[in-house]
C-alpha cells in the first residue's frame, strides 16, 4: 500500500492485514528453489544424529503456534500446491499425527527416569508413513532389517542380563528396580572407555542410581565391568542394541531416499504434536532421508528453537533452526508472526497506519491504553480487530468498547454471526453449537450427547459436525470449539441466556450435570465435608453444575458458589483461583445484592491465607462471618446431602483467626478455639497450638517491648486507634518510656491529632532532652500548624545533637529563609527560637500583618505537610503490561535492557520485552506466590524466590527450568545475582541467608541469622559492586551489611522504627539506601552508619515496598504502597519527578532501573506492570 489519502469508508481494512498470502508464496519460491538445487546435488544423506555441523539436507517447512489459528488449513494450501507439481514430485498424503498415536499416547508420556521407547516409535512411524505414501510394508525392506537386529540383539542382551543376576560378581544388579530396557539405554549414553568420564557427571551418576533399590552402591568400575563383559558375548550385537535409536532411524531415512530416488518426495505432518525426546528420533530419520526428501509439519510445540522437547534428556539437544539450511527451510509461527492472533504491539502499529492512511486522529500517548482495551475484548483475534477498526474510523470513539461485553453489538454479535452462518437454515446445529459453548468440559459423553441432541449415532454425528464447521476440532477424543469462537460464542449467549433455544440448552444440560452430581455426592459420608475437597473430581463436577446454574439462575449461581469458596479457603485453598474466574466471568449479570455478596469472597477467599489482611480484605472477611451467623451461607441441598453450613461458618472463623493472627493475637485465639471446637480437624488445631505459643511468648510476662512490637503492627495495618491502645498499655507499664511516647505520638499524628501529638513528643524530651527523632518529629507537627519559629527551635536542638546530619541542615536553612520573608519589616524582640519585635505601627496593621502572617505559614505547612498536593515534575508513563492475573511482586530490568522480568502471586515469572512488551518466556513451577526475581549480569537467567521457600534458576529465552532448591523451610523475599556471575543470595522471613556457588549450586552456604537477633526473619537485600558484602533489610528494623568471606556483620543501621522491607548499595559501594514500614526514606555512609539524609515526614502515607539506585548513580527510585512512585536526588534528597495518582488499592511493589537510568518499571497489586519515562 502507498502512503496516499483514503477515505475511511474507502479503505479495505484487508489490506492492512498480513494475510497467509505472503506464506503461500515463500512455500512456492522455496519448494521451486529446492527442486532446483537436488538436481545439481546427491542425496546428501547423514549416517549419524543431525548437528549444527552435519544438518539435514531436505527441504523443511514448520508451521507452529496456538490451536485454532488456521495451521492446518495453511497446510492443507501447502498440499495442494504439491499436488499441482505431482509429475515431479512423490506426495504423501497428510499423516494427521493426533490421530495416528491416539491408541499409543502412553509412548510419549514417560517418567523422568525413562527415555521414549526408539523401537515402539519408529515402528509407530514406519507403519504411518507407509499408509499415507500408499506403500506396503514389506518395501521398507532396510526398516525391517534394522528391526529384527535390534529385536533379536534386545532378547540376547535380556537373557545375558538375566543370567548376571545370580552371579556372585553382579549381585549389585539383583537391586535394579527398573525395566532392563531402561537400565540397558544408558549405556547407550556412554563409550566403553567414557565410563569413568561419565561419572564425574553428577547428573548422569544420580541417573544410574536412581534406578536402583536403596542401599545398592554403584560406581564406575561395576558399570566398566558389565559393559565389557556385554561387550564380550554380544561383540556387534550389543551396538545393534545399544544404538537401536540410530540403526532404526537410520534404516527409515534411507528407505525414504530411495523411494525418492526418480522424484522427489514430500512428507506431510499435521497435528506433530505430543513428541518430546520422540522429535530427537524423527531428526535421525530425516538427516538420513537426504536432500530429496522434504518435510512439511504442523504442531503446536515451537520446534524451531526447541524449547519444549528439552525436559529429561541430558544430552545436548538442538531446535530445527539449528538443524536445517536456511536457503531450504521456512518457519510460520501462528502465535507471532502476524498469521495467528494480534499481539499489544500489533494493535498498535495495525490502527496507526489505518488512522495515518485514513487522516483518522489516534493520539500517540493514547495507543498503548487503546490497543490494550482492544485487545481485551478481541483476544486479539484478527478478524474481531478489524471490526474495531471498522468501528472506530466511522466515528473515532472508543467509548462503544467499554459496553461491548453488556451489548455485544459491535464485535460480539457480528462475530457470533460469522461463525454461525452455516446454522442460519439449521436451528438443531445451532442448539448443539451452543450446547458445546456452554459445557466447561467436554470429557463426558453423557453430556456430549446432551449438547448434541443424539442418544445414538454420537460418531456419525460428530464427523458430519466436523465437515460443515471448521472451527470444530478434536480435544482428547471429544469434540471442542476453537478457543476464539468459543470465547465470542460465550458472551454472545451470555447476552442472549434468556432466549428460549439457549435457555432449552441450558435446562438440558443443567438437568444431565445435576443428576451426575446427586450420584457422585453420594459416594461420601453425609458429614464429611473435608473428603469431598480432597477429591479433584468432586471439585470440577461441582465446578460444572455451578457454571450451569450461573447460566440458569446468576443467583443461585452466587450461592453455590460462595459455599464453595468458604469450604475450599479452608480445605482446598488452591482451587478458590479457579472459583474466583469463574465467578468474574458471570459477574456483570448478578443483581447488585449478589454481587455484593461476590466480592466479599473475592476479596478475601482467593489468597492461600488471610494473613496481614489489607483493609479492604479484613472488612469483606468480616461481613462474611455476619452472613455466615445470620445463616445465609450453605451449600445448596440436594445436590449435596447436607447443607454444611455449620462447617462453612467455622471454616470463616478459621480464616478470620488467620487474620487477627497478626493483629490481634487473642482475637485469633478466640476464633480459632471456635473453629476447632466445632470443626475437630487436626490442621486447625495445629493453628491454633501455634498461636497460643505466640501468645505465651508475649505474655510471660507482657513487656513494654511486647506492646510496642503490637502497636507497630496495627500501625503497618493502617488501624492508629487500635496502635494507641497498645501504647497506651506500654505506658501503664512503664510511664517514662520515651519510645512509647514517640510512637503514640506518631499515631496521633496520622489521625491529623497535632495537639496530643505535640504532647506526646514533648513527653518524651522532659524524660530524654536528647533525643533526636522526638525533637525532628515535633518540629515537622509545628511546621505543619505554621508555627515556624517553634520549628525552627527544635531543628536547632535537633542539629546541635546531630551536626553531622546535612538534611536538617538542609532543612533548618529553608525554614530560616521562609521566616525571614515572613518576618520582613520586624525588629528584634524577645520570644523564642529567633528573636524578633514588632516595630512602632498602627494597631490595625499588626491585626492584618498578623492575619497574613497565619495565612501564609499555613499554606507553608500545607506545602511541607502534604507535598503531593504541590507536584514537582511527574513521571510518564510509556506503557503497560497485562499479562499476570494476580498481584505482580518483584520486577528486574535485564542488565542488558531488552527484557524485564515480573513475578506473581500467581506463580508465575513472565519475561518480556521491555520495548514490544511481547512475551519471551513465562517460568512455571512454583507452587506458591513468587515474591522476587534476580537477572544473571549476562541477561541469560534469572533466580526467583517465593512463599514455596524454594530457589529456582531458569533459563530468560525458554522458561525451563535449570535447578530448584527445596531445602528452605521459609517464604524467600529477597534475592540477589552478584555483579561477578558466580553467586545467588536469598533472605527468607525464617532468618536465614542462603548463598548459592553457581559453578556448583549444591555447595550452599547457610547463615542463620537468627543467631544474630533476627528471629522475625528478613526482606530484601543486595550485592556490592565488589561482590564482597550484602546489605539486608530486616523485619527487627534493622539494617545489616554482611561481610560474606568472613560470615559476620561488618555494620548495623538502626534508624529505622519499624520493619525494613528494601535496600539498595549506590554503585560506588560508599552508600546504602534502605526502606519500609515506617514510610521513610535513609541513606546512610556504609562505613560510619552516619545518615546522609532522609525523606520529610509525610512524602510517603504508607510503606516503601520497593527500593532502586539508579546505574549511573545520580537518582533514587521508590515504589509504595501509598501508590507512589518517587524519584529523588541521590546526592541530597531533592524530590526530582513521582506520580502520586494511583487508584485505590494499587499498591506499588517492585521497582527497577533500566541500564540507561532513563526509564524505570513497576510492579502493582492490580496485576499489572508499568514502565515509566523520567522527565
């Protein structure tokens, strides 16, 4: 297309698109190419496995990515194409490889001490070809040489093994526990005389052992032994089976090269899906098939680079990208390469060029935020981007989409339509279409035929189904929607549900799924709630009827599903994340009292536990224990035997206990001995064992220290009165404790209490007249009534205590230089702090000086006092990534600034890149919420920590994991990569510091830090520069710096009041910056503990959660839970750029740099990621 002006009524959006037509004519330019080059060349044929060094001469095509994106179809042009050269060339039909190994799928599902079985595939694989290339069998006469070699060498080598194993010299093999078959294919690894090579490899020799009973010992020289004496009887035999892999594989690839021998010949793969190590063996077989044989294969699996097939084997192993010529191959990815979905980026650059061609405004600071909601509501399918497209270039308004899942008539409604044009004669196809829609599972046959409407004839059925709509597929043997049409489908009958065809599906199927489940519950004692959430099964049959009766009734869709999720927070916590999407998909369509009632669970049923609840969650806790009391929760009865609501009332108090667990710790006992007394279960007996410990460590005897520690506490919840309680209680005990005083007066503080907070740090300077923070603290309250001069009178104190500290310097200057512009036109006079007299004037002026005098030192103090109401510069934000469904934790920029990483209380790591935002990999393997992540200096690995007290490396480019491990016992929230690549630190809340060697990473040393103190366990810490220390935030309010050659604190940091969540060293390794609960900012010179500065009282209303130096230096970062990013001047403190605007509840976590110290990411409790710009 040209650059031209259209009229947007003008414009074919098609042409925007990049069609398939660009595939259709690489494959003809390659395959005319290739037919071309093997007329100059030999066959080219391999006698060993392909390499980057020796690849595979054929032509080769791979088409790849998601499941209903038209592979297939692509494939099918591709055959036809052949087809049109089939004087030239040999052309195999499609080997529809789903269907070919549907009876043999337990062939590529093997353990990890198991390789594929090279004999059962190949065979599987000679059979298949020979059917679709219209051959016999009996003409793979090489093939079936090679089989009968290896049958017959497999059987002596049986018997030889057998006979071995009464022999006193091999009794050790009496304690094989494993297939012989199994244990035989690791010689197969190995020469002769790499035996003991083969041992220093620790992996391979846990292999070895593996396979044998406990207390069998096996080493190198038993192991040379049985290979040499197997070698002795079998001589060539034993390579003939030891090597059946190659010999098989090599055998099927000549007999391909010599079928193509007059005419080139084409192999046509669909569906290559399921293959594993199985893809290694096909490699084998296509290297020795030779130039003339090409190979054209569709799957899902990304076999280009090859990623998925890389799980058990220890052997180095190789993607087609690496295997092949690139003048001979073509590779088609459907999830990203423009012929499958749209991603982010797409969108962005699709509507971008339409709006430029069309003169059509599209705001660039606009896109991102567009192209998301777009993509929202289009899942990115191509066809439902250009009816927004359409949409928006006849009215330039996006505003439709916001009610388009209400609606539905812009996109929904005429994609539903596309889809079901061929219905338009034929209502009964249309009733089966929506019956398939509306199942949640397609695994039972009784509600297959339910959905189709047959009681016989099911297979027919579905074969004439199949043909007529090709957005059908099969999934397991059972029919399914592609996941785009299914996924328009559903919101089409969610706006249509009422309608009598799609309410007679939905009674029909309700009908079958309530009946299945009354049998089903029946399996179970009536008073056993716990045995049925045990059950997997149980749970996604109840999952089932629940999404029917959503679809039936959203209100008693409400019902079932909130008495699940009460039994489930309890029983079966993990499974309340699949209860939490089901009921957001339903939930636009509940009446307002439903949903109330929805959200309540929603906010605090879906996290493992209710431990340091936020607001918000503690409050949606408690309005469910009212519901729960006025017995309006229970399970529905029947289905279910009984309704439990006994049980779901205590299983709310079990949670509520888990709450008040770290708030109020007799509370928490109170409603765990409820819990117990009616539940009788051994877990939250355990729980509640384990509170009244705690108690008893508080309260043998309770201690100034004790209430404090419990004030500080309500304090982080954001709960002052509750916190001047416990001080107050302090203060009984001890009425000089100067600490009490401050931290009562920081309470009143934050309720906006000047007066008594004023009091109470006065106090505390009666019983201590030198203290620092009481006379800091009470300056910024008399700063904040405008009463300038008793501020300045107490920073002078504070200076002259502390005349090293150049924030109060820097502080008491700027308040000297406001009073003296205040004071202009005065003299000298008595009073305190600086001296001062009204000169000889009128009465009236003195009232109006005075007047204007109050106005504007309290405007001063507004300004001092809530300084995000006077912004300085904001940060903006570039763009947003919305790939995780749950809080978003840890963040890391890669330190070579293409990707960013982002863990999840989802248990997932996403990498992406930090330009495109297309994802890269996403790490899965971690069972629990997954709090922080750490880049390798190389950019090719990261480490992650998480509430599953596990370490695990993974690989950035793939997403597989290299090593895990296990040995924690506590949620790790802290990690760090040293600058030298050769070492992984992680703090976790049970005190301990584990660094890992990464040359060998089960040498590990382990400091227990709660020797030193810190039994409340540790947060984050990080790496010097010169690799020789770590800084670690603790939750005793302490900061450490660890000498980590010498195993001992070099320094202790003790500024802080409350808990210390985040630190960072400056790349000079002279200052250490540290953040957390007490909502300041410190940084302090790591060789004198001096602070250099730190952030005024109120720049932060919550916790600093997350902490970054910049890498060139110049500029701190922050994130908080107060919402806020803020970026100050790392030499004095100066606030450079924030944002301060977040929504409610969208907590800041994570906080990263980019190498260039020009953009900074974020992560946030509302799921997402941001990237910003600095101004």
């Amino acid at each position: 297309m040209n650059n031209a002006f259209v009229s947007p009524e003008d414009l074919d959006l098609n042409e925007i698109f990049i069609g398939r037509e660009r595939q259709v004519n690489d494959f003809i330019a390659y395959l005319e190419n290739w037919q071309q080059q093997i007329q100059s060349t030999g066959s080219s044929s391999l006698t060993m496995p392909p390499s980057p060094n020796n690849r595979i001469a054929g032509f080769f095509v791979l088409l790849h990515g998601r499941g209903g994106f038209g592979k297939s179809t692509l494939l099918n042009h591709y055959h036809d194409i052949a087809l049109e050269h089939k004087n030239e060339l040999l052309v195999s039909e499609i080997l529809d490889w789903e269907y070919a190994i549907q009876d043999r799928r337990m062939l590529f599902n093997v353990t990890q001490r198991e390789s594929i079985d090279a004999y059962q595939y190949y065979n599987l694989l000679y059979k298949r070809l020979a059917s679709v290339m219209g051959k016999q069998r009996k003409e793979f006469t090489m093939y079936r040489a090679a089989e009968q070699s290896v049958l017959s060498a497999r059987s002596k080598a049986y018997e030889i093994l057998e006979e071995l194993r009464h022999e006193e010299g091999f009794s050790w093999l009496r304690h094989l526990s494993v297939a012989r078959d199994v244990f035989l294919a690791v010689l197969a690894t190995i020469a002769p005389a790499g035996v003991g090579i083969m041992l220093t490899n620790e992996l391979l020799l846990a292999k070895v052992r593996e396979m044998f009973d406990a207390g069998a010992e096996i080493g190198g020289e038993q192991l040379q032994r049985l290979r040499t004496y197997l070698q002795e009887q079998l001589g060539g035999d034993l390579s003939d089976y030891l090597d059946a892999p190659l010999q098989l594989g090599l055998a099927l690839g000549q007999d391909l090269a010599r079928f193509a021998i007059r005419r080139p010949l084409l192999l046509f793969f669909d569906t290559y899906e399921e293959i594993d190590e199985g893809d290694k063996l096909l490699q084998i077989c296509m290297g020795a098939a030779g130039a003339r044989v090409g190979w054209i294969i569709s799957g899902r699996d990304n076999l280009w680079s090859g990623t998925t097939q890389r799980r058990r084997s220890m052997d180095a192993e190789y993607g087609y990208r690496e295997l092949v010529y690139p003048n001979r191959s073509i590779v088609v990815d459907f999830s990203a390469d423009g012929v499958g979905d749209f991603t982010l980026s797409d969108i962005e650059q699709y509507f971008a060029l339409i709006c430029q061609k069309t003169h059509t405004p599209w705001l660039p600071e606009e896109a991102q935020k567009n192209a998301t909601r777009i993509l929202e509501i289009t899942r990115g399918v191509p066809l439902a981007v250009r009816i927004v497209a359409g949409k928006y270039l006849e009215t330039a308004d996006l505003s439709f989409l916001k009610e388009e899942v209400y609606t539905g008539q812009t996109i929904i409604e005429p994609m539903v339509m596309r889809y079901l044009v061929h219905t338009r004669d034929n209502h009964d196809d249309r009733v089966r279409l929506y019956g398939l829609a509306l199942l949640r599972r397609i695994e039972d046959a009784e509600l297959i035929a339910t959905a189709l409407g047959v009681t016989q004839g099911q297979e027919n059925e579905l074969v004439r189904m199949h043909r007529r709509y090709g957005f059908i597929f099969t999934k397991r043997g059972q029919p399914s929607l592609h996941q785009e049409v299914r996924h328009f489908l559903r919101l089409w009958l969610l706006q249509n549900r009422t309608s009598p065809e799609v309410m007679g599906a939905i009674k029909r199927l309700h009908a079958v799924l309530y009946a299945q489940f009354v049998l089903k519950d029946k399996n179970y004692a009536p008073t056993d709630l716990r045995k049925r959430l045990e059950d997997k099964e149980w749970i996604q049959s109840y999952f089932d009827l629940t999404e029917l009766t959503f679809w039936l009734n959203p209100g008693d869709g409400v019902k079932f599903l909130l008495s699940f999720m009460c039994a489930a927070s309890v029983y079966q916590r993990e499974a309340n994340r699949e209860a939490r999407l089901q009921g957001q998909f339903f939930e636009h369509i509940m009446k307002e009292k439903d949903h109330s009632i929805w959200k309540y669970a929603d906010n605090c049923l879906v996290f493992n536990n209710n431990r340091r609840p936020l607001r918000d969650e503690f409050t949606s806790l408690l309005d469910l224990v009212r519901l729960a009391s006025e017995k309006n929760i229970s399970f529905v009865s029947p289905p279910l035997s009984r309704p439990f609501d006994k049980e779901l009332e205590a299983a709310l108090w079990w949670r509520l206990a888990e709450a008040y667990s770290t708030i109020d710790v007799h509370e928490a006992i109170f409603y765990y001995e409820k819990a117990e007394r009616r539940l009788r279960d051994k877990e939250v007996k355990k729980a509640l064992e384990d509170t009244r410990q705690i108690k008893n460590t508080l309260a043998a005897p309770h201690t100034v220290h004790d209430y404090l520690q419990l004030g500080r506490e309500a304090v982080l919840d954001n709960d002052p009165e509750r916190a001047i309680k416990y001080f107050n209680e302090a203060l009984v005990l001890n009425k000089d404790s100067v600490a009490a005083y401050i931290e009562r007066g920081s309470a009143y503080l934050s309720q906006n209490n000047l007066k008594n907070s004023i009091e109470d740090f006065t106090q505390a300077l009666n019983r201590d007249p030198k203290n620092v923070v009481a006379y800091r603290k009470r300056a910024g309250v008399y700063e904040a009534q405008g009463n300038l001069a008793l501020a300045i009178s107490d920073l002078e104190h504070t200076l002259k205590l502390d005349p090293d500290n150049e924030i109060i310097k820097d502080r008491l200057q700027k308040l000297r230089d406001r009073y003296k512009v205040i004071i202009q036109g005065y003299g000298p006079g008595p009073g305190p702090g600086p001296h001062w007299q009204p000169k000889k004037r009128t009465v009236p002026v003195i009232i109006v000086g005075t007047i204007i005098l109050f106005l504007i030192t309290g405007l001063i103090g507004t300004i001092f006092y809530f300084p995000q109401l006077f912004s300085n510069h904001n940060l903006a934000l570039l763009a947003t990534y919305n790939g995780h469904n749950d809080v978003v934790e840890g963040v890391a920029w890669s330190p070579n600034g293409k990707y960013i990483a982002a863990t999840s209380f989802d248990r997932e790591i996403h990498i992406f890149d930090a330009n495109t935002r297309r994802i890269v990999s996403i790490c899965r393997g971690h069972t629990d919420d997954v709090w922080a992540v750490t880049w390798s200096p190389d950019s090719t690995k990261i480490a992650s920590g998480s509430d599953d007290a596990t370490m695990r490396i993974w690989d950035a480019q793939t997403g597989v994991q290299l090593f895990s491990d296990d040995q924690g016992k506590q949620a790790i929230q802290g990690i760090s990569w040293s600058y030298d690549s050769n070492s992984i630190a992680a703090s976790d809340l049970g005190g301990t510091l584990r660094i890992w060697n990464v040359s060998d990473l089960h040498k590990v040393t382990v400091i227990s830090l709660p020797q030193t103190g810190h039994t409340n366990g540790s947060h984050g810490l990080a790496w010097s520069r010169d690799n020789r220390y770590l800084v670690i935030g603790n939750e005793n309010r302490t900061v450490d710096v660890w000498d980590v050659s010498a195993k001992r604190i070099i320094t202790t940091y003790k500024e802080h009041t409350t808990a210390v969540y985040s630190v960072a060293w400056s790349p000079d390794d002279q200052t250490i910056a540290s953040g957390g609960s007490d909502n300041t900012l410190r940084v302090w010179n790591i060789h004198t503990g001096k602070t250099r500065f730190v952030t005024p009282d109120n720049t932060f209303q919550d916790s600093i959660y997350g902490l970054a130096w910049s890498p060139n230096g110049s500029y701190l970062a922050t994130a908080s839970k107060d919402t806020s990013v803020h970026v100050f001047n790392s030499s004095n403190g100066q606030l450079l750029a924030s944002y301060t605007g977040g929504k409610p509840k969208a907590y800041m976590t994570g906080i990263s740099w980019s190498p260039d110290s020009k953009r900074l990411v974020t992560g946030n409790f509302d799921h997402k990621v941001y990237i910003w710009q600095l101004p």
